[in-house]
C-alpha cells in the first residue's frame, strides 16, 4: 500500500547542473545523489531537455527547460532602461527525482542528444577521512582533511565537501569538485561546539556520504547556535510542542528565547503559549502550513535564529478498502485494518510469515478491526526497515 512512501522525509534526487552554449554545447559538472525536499518541479515545455532512461532506453522523466543567453546588469543610480548584455554560456542546475529504474542521463534538444551520462552499477567507497571527532580547531587556520575515495566501476571521482556549526541542522558550502583527496581547509572564524564536516563524492551520479565531528572551533567572534527540532505534522486541534533547544558556542552563559509565527493560513495568528521559552507549546485550530522563527539572544546581544516547519492536517490521511490511516491529537499515527486482512494476505504469498508475525504482535485487535499506534519515528522504522517484502 503506498501510504508508506508519504512520511518518506525527503525524496533522493539528482542534482544535474553544467552550461550550454550558443552552438549547444553542454559542459556537465560532477552531479550528486543527495537526499533533499528541495525537489525541481517537472516541466513539459522547453527547447532542450533532460531525460532520464532505463536500461532498455525508455524515457522515464523527462524535465525540459530553455536556455538564457542574456545576463539583466544594475544600472548606475538615476539612470533608466534596463542593461542587458548578451552571453555565451547559460548555465543550468536542477534537483530531479532519481528513478530507481536509472540508467542513463542525456541532455537532448528535440530528436537530438547533446550529452549522456551512464549510470554505473556501484557507488563510490569513501573512508579513511580525517578523525576531527573531540578536536579542537583554531580559527583562521589551515586544517588538512584527507580521505580515500575507491570505485570498482572505475572513472573519475569528485568530492564536494561542506560544514556545519550547528550539529549538521544547516551547512555551508566549502569545496565542490575536487578532484585530489586532500583539501587544506581554512577554519572559519565561528565559534563553535557542534562542528561537522561532510564529504560528499560521486562517479558523476551515484553519491557516498560521510560526516566527521563534532569538534569545537575557538574563534574570536561570539556565536549563538540555535536549533527548532524537525519540522512536524499535526491534526487541528492538536497538542503541538516547539521543541527548540540553543546553545552558546564554547561555554555555558545563559540564553534568551523568543518563538514568533511567521508564516500562518488567514483564519488567524496563531498563540503560543510560553513563547519566551526554547520550549513552547502551542494548539492549532486551522488546517495549512506554519513556519515558526525561534531566535535565542545572549547577555552581549549576540542573536541566532532558525526556523521551524508545521503542517496542520485533517485526521484522516488514507482511507480505501482495507485500510485507513489517521494521525491523533498527541502527533501518533493510527492505522486500522480488518482483523482479517493479515490472514487473506499470508494466504495469499504477497507477505511473509516473518512481517505477518510483526504486524500481528504489534497490533492489537478491537472488535473486528487490528488497531496499530505509532509514532512518527516508530513508524518509518517498522515500514521501511522491518516490511520488506509486503505492504
């Protein structure tokens, strides 16, 4: 049943990205598998596209886009018009949807291909990265960071490597395409105890991560760190808790908090309760998006601030035939089925005597239904990692 695919949290894409010229010519940079819900939406119109193929060479997604050879420059002040001045290149980058079926990549403009990327059977082998975990870094200077980056498919292997301060809730771009494996990084100067390193390499699609930390940095500028829990969906009328937390960068002195709603649907302007607290609470009483800001403020005025995503939704999320599917006030999610459902499906081979058996010892029956309550981290567990084989 697919249901189980929609608390996937973020879809793994491909980030494809490069230049075409004048003469459509395509210059393709390293692309990169991440995992992200920065997702491009797929487009129908467009002189060129890129298509994505299986291994008998049908097109399994094809996002077509157009081309800019014009670049809109700032006029000097008190001067009118618009300054656009032509180009040779036009560069273009877009986050698609990777396929499992994936096999090859062509850029193509009409009935022609401009370029294509095979898709290789294996991943890179990324190990050997420099131990930063417990160290202590000095601001400003150069820290070596080396690794070994291997792939039996053989080719060309390149490293994007980014950091975060933050204990990896954001990260900041450092390096992207190297192709040695080892960069002399200079430590920027944000103090910090949550640092981490992530190496990302690629064959040209298929990606191997890596994070490294925490460390601390020392450095001469104050810094507030400042996170607001993972983004949540909640039914109206639900209990919801702002679980923000702060710290401040290498040492203990106290912190100051403040929620405030950002974003809201027109029924109203939502009231949190104890919102000078990193801990707030809060009750919705309209369907729609929410984005919160949780800022933190030291003694010397320093200020961070980050955000946080809600989703309020209707109880029910799936209902059909055999199955329906509910998230509950306390954040749970609800699923019932027919006490009989679990029998025709054994019965019938689709699954397994070992998940029938989970299912059965996890549920409990009410009446003539089998009732199973989970959380939201119960539940992709149970259906991602221990389903494998029905559902």
């Amino acid at each position: 049943i697919g249901i189980f695919f929609f608390f996937t949290p973020d879809p793994e894409v491909v980030i494809v990205s490069g230049y075409i010229t004048q003469s459509d010519e395509v210059t393709a940079d390293a692309w990169f598998t991440v995992l992200t819900d920065q997702v491009t939406e797929i487009q129908s119109v467009g002189t060129y596209g890129i298509e994505f193929l299986d291994s008998e060479g049908a097109v399994i997604t094809n996002h077509q886009f157009e081309s800019n050879f014009e670049l809109q420059a700032s006029l000097a002040p008190g001067s009118s018009g618009d300054a656009i001045i032509p180009v040779d290149i036009s560069p273009f980058v877009f986050s698609l949807p990777r396929p499992e079926a994936l096999s090859k990549v062509q850029i193509t403009k009409e009935n022609q291909v401009l370029f294509e990327r095979e898709v290789t059977p294996q991943a890179p082998v990324l190990e050997n990265v420099t131990n930063l975990n417990g160290s202590v870094l000095q601001a400003n200077a150069s820290q070596p960071i080396e690794w070994t980056a291997t792939d039996t498919d053989g080719g060309e292997l390149q490293t994007a490597i980014s950091w975060s301060m933050d204990g990896g809730y954001s990260w900041n771009p450092v390096v992207f395409g190297a192709t040695e494996t080892t960069f002399d990084w200079i430590v920027p100067d944000q103090s910090t105890r949550t640092g981490f390193i992530r190496l990302r390499v690629t064959d040209g699609i298929n990606t191997t991560k890596w994070e490294e930390g925490p460390f601390t940095i020392e450095g001469t500028e104050p810094a507030v760190i400042v996170t607001g829990g993972n983004d949540l969906m909640v039914t109206a009328g639900g209990f919801v808790a702002l679980d923000g937390s702060g710290s401040y960068a290498t040492d203990d002195r106290n912190l100051s908090y403040q929620w405030q709603p950002v974003v809201f649907p027109e029924e109203g302007l939502p009231e949190i309760e104890n919102p000078d607290q990193a801990e707030a609470t809060w009750t919705p009483i309209a369907e729609g998006d929410y984005l919160f800001r949780l800022t933190a403020t030291d003694d010397e005025g320093n200020t961070t601030s980050t955000f946080k995503r809600v989703t309020v939704s209707g109880s029910i999320l799936l209902k059909n035939d055999s199955l329906k599917v509910s998230l509950l006030p306390d954040g749970r999610i609800e699923l019932r089925w027919a006490a009989n459902l679990l029998v025709d499906l054994q019965n019938s081979g689709d699954l397994s005597i070992e998940s029938w058996q989970q299912l059965q010892e996890a549920s409990e029956l009410e009446g003539e239904e089998r009732v199973l309550r989970l959380n939201l981290e119960e539940f992709q567990n149970f259906f991602r990692l221990r389903i494998s084989d029905g559902l």
